[in-house]
C-alpha cells in the first residue's frame, strides 16, 4: 500500500518590538496576520521539504527600515484590529522568499 505524506499549516508569533527574531519554519510562509496590537502572527506549511531559519523583524509604516542593497525584504502586511496600527513583516538574510517581487 503507498504511503501518504500529510503536511500542517502552524502559528508561529513575531513580537513587535523593534528587533529581529530567528524563527526556525518547517515550510514556506503561507499568510501573515495580527490580531493583537504587540504580535505578528506567521503561518507557515509542515511540507516535510526544510526546516530552515528566517530572520524576521516588524516595521510600523513610516518606520525607517533598513535597504540593506536587497538583503532585506517585505514578507507581508498585516492590520492590528481596529485598523489604528498596520504592521510589515520584513526577512533580511539568504533565506528571504525567492519568489518576492519586492526587494527593499
């Protein structure tokens, strides 16, 4: 009988406070979200390929951020309840998305 991979979509939290955090992901980051105003909230797939470390940090719009000539990249954004607070999720280091279109 084949056997049959199954994969998960977990929780993983960056704080808001102006530093950056590795997190080790079992998958690529698939959404990103808040709905506290001092976290960030990434989900990422158990796609059985990598667990591999990212080096995330969040930025408040208007906050400067650094351009690190493209080490530095916008994963997403997210909107704290009540629309007051808009939060942008940034990756610098090798392992930022391939795939982004937006390279700060």
């Amino acid at each position: 009988m084949p056997t049959t991979t199954t994969a998960r979509i977990l929780r993983f939290e960056v704080p808001v406070d102006d530093r950056w955090h590795i997190l080790t992901l079992p998958g690529p980051i698939v959404h990103i979200a808040t709905r506290r105003p001092d976290v960030v909230e990434v989900w990422a797939t158990t796609d059985g390929c990598y667990p591999q470390e990212h080096d995330l940090r969040v930025y408040g719009t208007g906050e400067p951020y650094p351009a690190d000539c493209g080490n530095v990249c916008h994963v997403g954004t997210a909107i704290a309840p009540g629309g007051a607070l808009v939060w942008h999720l940034m990756q610098r280091g090798p392992n930022r998305p391939a795939d982004t279109k937006e390279t700060l």
